[in-house]
C-alpha cells in the first residue's frame, strides 16, 4: 500500500495527454471457413482511450461490441441468425521518431473477442472466443491546421488462438481450435482515428 501511493502519484505527474478514438480491427468468426460459408474473421469497430505518459510512451485501452442478423442460403433453405461479437484489449507503444504532425512507434496490442452466431427458433450455435497478441509498428499523422486529431496506420505479425463450439440440434456437435501467426495491416490503410487533449 505503501508503495501504491507513489506510483499513482507519478503515472499522474507524468501523464501529459490523453485521447479518445476508434480502432477497426479483425477477430475470428470460426476456426474453419467451411461453416456458414462464412470468413474466417470479421471486422469489428473499437472504441479506444489512451494515457500519454511523457513523451514517448502510449497506452491504449479498447473495447467493441456488434449485434446484427446474419442471413444464409443452403439448399433451398432459408436461415436467419443473430450474430454477437464483442472484443476488449490494451496496447502499448513507444515513440521512436516524429514531430507533431508524424510519429513512428513500436509496440504491441492484445485483444480478447468473442463471437457468437445463432439460429433463430433453433438452439444450433456457433461460439469463438479468441485471443490476438500482435507486435507492431505505428504511424500516426497529425492534420495541419487541426488541432490533436491524429489518424494511424499500423502493421505487424498477428498470434492468433481461436476456440470453436458449434451445437447442432439432431447432429452430434462440433469443437475446434486453431493457431494462426501472419502478417497484418489496416484493409482501407488506416487503422484508426483518436483526438487528443
């Protein structure tokens, strides 16, 4: 307890901005892309805060949540699903070079997702939980003229543990896990937006 106390007061003293965004990033949807004749992953929309400590180092913390209708198709068959995900994380970076409108930094990201897809007026369901763990580099750009907006772009490897369950009504169910490491990068070249204050 002792020892709290200093470390809050200085993580304080130190802060010098924090900042509030959006991050678009990709969770799994299902180990196997034969099911549902959907992707293996989708993407979801991230709401982000960051504490600026110093300088140099950034932390990020994201959280996002979806809830639609999924419809599908199969042998003169008509299905509909409500589709969930939801995905939380944190990030860390450190500034390697910039000025106040680029910045170059490394770090890392962790998320955690979520993903839930079933039929409706049928119990058959589709579960993935995930975890991501992704090193990488960063750019944000700053726009002249406009104060503490920033867009970023960042790119990295992905670790990717994923975790299936589907309960199927009169078959028996399905369980499967799968390992992935690739590469990544924003589809639309920016990742994200945040304003800092």
């Amino acid at each position: 307890m002792k020892l709290l106390l200093p470390v809050l007061v200085f993580l304080v003293s130190a802060a010098s901005a924090i900042s509030v965004g959006f991050l678009k990033t990709s969770i799994p949807a299902y180990a196997s892309e034969y099911y549902f004749g959907l992707g293996t992953t989708e993407s979801i929309y991230m709401i982000t805060a960051g504490q600026k400590l110093g300088e140099n180092f950034n932390f990020e913390a994201s959280f996002g949540w979806e809830s639609s209708e999924h419809t599908e198709d199969s042998e003169s068959r008509y299905y509909i699903y409500d589709r969930k995900a939801q995905a939380f994380g944190f990030g860390a970076f450190y500034k390697v070079t910039g000025n106040e409108f680029a910045a170059f930094s490394l770090g890392a990201r962790f998320i955690y997702s979520d993903y839930e897809l079933e039929q409706q007026d049928n119990p058959n369901k589709l579960k993935t939980s995930a975890k991501i763990f992704s090193p990488l580099a960063r750019i944000d750009l700053g726009i002249p003229g406009v104060q503490n907006l920033y867009f970023h772009t960042q790119f990295g490897l992905n670790f990717v543990k994923s975790q299936s369950s589907y309960i199927e009504t009169y078959t028996r169910d399905y369980e499967q896990e799968r390992t992935d490491i690739n590469t990544t990068a924003p589809s639309e070249i920016f990742a994200g937006i945040h304003y800092q204050f």
